[in-house]
C-alpha cells in the first residue's frame, strides 16, 4: 500500500488536465477488472463483472484530479502570473515548489518579497495571489518560448513516512481513495459476486464533480459509494475531525441513502472493521452529492479517510485507514446478493 500511494501521489493531474495521468490510473486496474477505459471526460472506468444477466450494479468512486495553478501571463522578465485550480490557502504559496507543465516540465518557485524589505502594513498581510509570481530561472524571452498562458502547474510535495503508518505527501486527497478502490479490485478478483462493479476514477471534483456527475448518468448504477477524504484532528481542529487511525468515516445525513449507511455500519461490526461515523447536515462537499441525483437519482453512500493538512503539499493520514476503506468496500460488495430492492427500500 505505501508504494501505491507514493506512485499516485506522483502523479500530476490538475482539474481539467487530467489527461496527463489517465493512462497510468487506468494500468493500475487492468490486471483487475474485465474492462478498463475512459470517457469523453477522461474519466477511468474500470468494470468487473459478476456474470449474472441483467445483474445489478454498484460504482465505487474517487476522483483522481488534484487542486494546482494555471499561468495567466508572462511579464518581460519570465516572471508567471497564475490563477488557483481548486480551492488553495494562498498562505502556503510563498516559497513552494512548483512544476509548471509547458513545452515539457519545468521546475520552478514561487516568491515572495523577504521580511528584509516589507514595510510594517505588508507584514501585516497575507500576500495575494495576483501579487505572486513564479520564477523558473528564465530570462526574458525564453520564457514565452517555452511556456504559454494556460499551461497548468502543480505544487511539488514529496511523499514522505512519518513515524509508524503515518505518511505524508500532496494529493493524499484523493489519492489516497484512488488507492483503496485498486485494492478494493484486487481483493474482489479472487471473490465470486453477485453483482457488477464499476469503479470509477473520476475528473474535476476540485472544481465542480463534473466527472462523478456524467459517470452516474452514463453507466446507471443501482447504487454507489464515493470515497473522498475527511479532516483530521490537529492542534487547531479538534471539532468536526478524526483522528488518523481511527478507521474509515462512514456518513450520515441527507445525501446519504440510510439503508446504505446502516449496512456499511453492520458490515463493518461485523467484519471487524475499525470505522467512525461522521455527519454530515447537508452538502458533504464530495462526489456523492452529485451521485445522489445522477440520472433519474442512485442510492448513494460515502466513506471517507482522515486527513490532517488538506489543500497543502504535507497532507498527512495513516496507511491503516486506507486499508481500513478498502477492507470495507469489499466486504460489503461481497455480501450484496442480486436482491437490492429487499433492503434499499424504505
């Protein structure tokens, strides 16, 4: 599992450039599944099938996309302007480290006036993202030759193990997820179902759940579970968190069908599976809310795994939870029958 997530977290695929790493997810889920390919959106899609005709259907679902930049201009000097891709603290942008994907890719980082020179008012503010410029090391000309206006860029965060199970790296969210649905496959290779799952890797959830969205409508499913990440406990957020170890988040709430919530629940009692329940009043802010009304409406459900540090390059979680989410979506398709009316029905 670390391996895996370290390759994912690699990987760099901006909202609406996700195309640069569909090739790479979907070999992660060939050995795996009957049928793997992508759609016009570039979603993965990865089908196994039970064999049953006229089977029901069940989609599993993480988005693959990650938040990041896009150059708006390029001033005389080869300094890059940029825009934000997905929601971004603008406070952890001084100093990063960047990658901006031009003619090829090209290393860079993004500065900020030193304390040296600030007047009082400035150290007093948060420097604003339209007063934030990337520096690649080019000179003038050269940098319009290799890099244009609307070239993504992705922030660099190297995968890195904390103590114990702990890791650390950028696009744990969702990432992370993308990893429990290829182990969630692998398991369900070696077991016999009773219906057929999808499992889908979609795009542009940062910026809107588009992916998830045409993907619910396309492929119809009789249900669905969006896995997504959840906030962690840190020193400043004890309220609406989890502890990282604590097992996968299973929701509750109007987003979610509550005979879904409920097995998952007893599923998990059952299985051994360490879980918390969190919930969620309204909009979980995840694929599943696009799910729930996908088509003519997919009973939906949703776990997710604690993450401290979301939105930054460190986002830190523990290796057990990811195991625990995967342990869970195969033990729970495992023990679905071709009856869903019997318990989906409220």
């Amino acid at each position: 599992m670390r391996q895996l997530l370290e390759a994912l977290s690699s990987l760099r695929g901006v909202s609406g450039f996700e195309y640069r790493i569909t090739d790479k997810v979907l070999e992660y889920f060939k050995p795996y599944a009957d049928e793997v390919y992508t759609d016009t959106l570039n979603n993965v899609i990865a089908v196994k099938r039970c064999g049953i005709k006229n089977a029901p259907s069940i989609m599993i679902e993480a988005h693959m996309d990650e938040i990041g930049l896009m150059v708006t201009s390029i001033d005389e000097d080869g300094f890059l302007s940029f825009v934000n891709i997905g929601g971004i603290d603008t406070s952890i942008l001084p100093g990063c480290e960047v990658i901006v994907h031009g003619k090829k890719d090209f290393p860079g980082v993004i500065g900020a006036k030193p304390p040296h020179l600030q007047s009082r008012n400035e150290a007093d503010k948060r420097v604003k993202m339209k007063d934030m410029r990337i520096d690649l090391g080019f000179l003038g000309e050269s940098a319009s030759e290799l890099v244009s206006v609307g070239d993504a860029v992705t922030l660099c965060g190297e995968f890195t193990p904390l103590l114990g199970t702990i890791v650390s790296a950028k696009t744990m969210d969702d990432r992370a997820s993308v990893a429990a649905l290829v182990k969630t496959f692998e398991a369900l290779s070696h077991i016999k179902t009773e219906v057929d799952v999808y499992a889908v890797l979609a795009v542009c959830e940062e910026v809107g759940s588009r992916g998830a969205k045409t993907a619910g409508f396309s492929i119809k499913p009789d249900m669905a579970i969006a896995v997504d990440v959840t906030h962690g406990i840190t020193p400043d957020n004890s309220k609406n968190a989890f502890e990282l170890g604590s097992g996968t988040a299973i929701s509750k709430g109007p987003n979610i069908h509550p005979a879904m919530s409920k097995r998952l629940i007893d599923t998990a009692k059952r299985a051994n599976i360490k879980y918390t329940v969190e919930v969620e009043g309204g909009d979980t802010g995840t694929d599943a809310w696009e799910l729930q009304v996908a088509g003519v409406g997919v009973p939906t459900a949703l776990l997710s795994i604690p993450l401290r540090y979301m939105h930054t390059t460190v986002e830190t979680l523990d290796i057990n939870d990811v195991y625990a989410t995967s342990d869970l979506l195969t033990h729970f398709i495992a023990g679905l029958d071709s009856d869903l009316e019997g318990w989906l029905c409220i």
